[in-house]
C-alpha cells in the first residue's frame, strides 16, 4: 500500500512543478478572437499559423474562439507574421509584465534657418 501511495505522489509531482515557460521575446497584447483562424492583437487582425497554440493560465491548449475578450497575453509570431503562440496572461501576470507608460516623445527641435546656398552672400 505504501508503496502504491509513494509511486502515486513522485508521479503527481512533476506536473504539480510544471512552470509556464513564456519567451522574453513574445510580444504583449489584448486579444480579441473575430471569427474562424483571425485574431485581434492590439488592434491589428492576425491569422493564426496551422498548428498555432493558445495556452490558457494552467496551460492547457484551448481554442481561439474559446478566448476571453480582451484579455492580455502574450504571442509570437512565426516566420510569415502568422501567430504561431498565444499565452493568457492573469491580471497578476499582465499586470508585472505590463510596460511602464512612456512620457510622449518631444517633438525635435527646428533647425535654425539658413540662406540657401547660391552665388550670392
């Protein structure tokens, strides 16, 4: 019986260690599924590449129009600009991973005016 329950919990307890691994490179974005293989990402339609997966928060695959709208996540996109990964984020996630609000830019200074160039001064 020992035996039994020892093999039962060292089994259970690589999947209860499993970490979502996110790549530091995947882009963040609101998604928002528009209808058979095309997403919204921040505002832009995308086809999901063939074999594309959607992780939700545990992990699991789900399917796009199993997607919240406007949820955050993550994404990469393959070679051809298709979507290749999405990952759910939590509000947690989204949150820490979320960037800082950037100050809008300045507009850059106006060169002085000078003569243009001719034969004469």
């Amino acid at each position: 019986m020992r035996l039994l329950l020892l093999s039962t919990l060292l089994m259970a307890t690589p999947v209860l260690a499993q970490l979502r691994a996110i790549p530091e490179d995947a882009r963040l974005a609101q998604v928002r599924y528009l209808g058979g293989n095309l997403v919204e990402l921040g505002g832009q339609p995308f086809q999901l590449a063939p074999g594309a997966q959607i992780r939700d928060l545990e992990n699991r695959i789900v399917f796009a129009d199993a997607l919240p709208a406007d949820a955050w996540v993550r994404y990469r996109l393959e070679i051809n600009g298709l979507v290749h990964r999405i990952w759910l984020l939590s509000a947690e996630e989204a949150a820490r991973q979320a960037p800082a609000p950037q100050p809008p830019p300045k507009p850059a200074p106006k060169p002085a005016a000078t003569p243009p160039p001719g034969p004469f001064k």
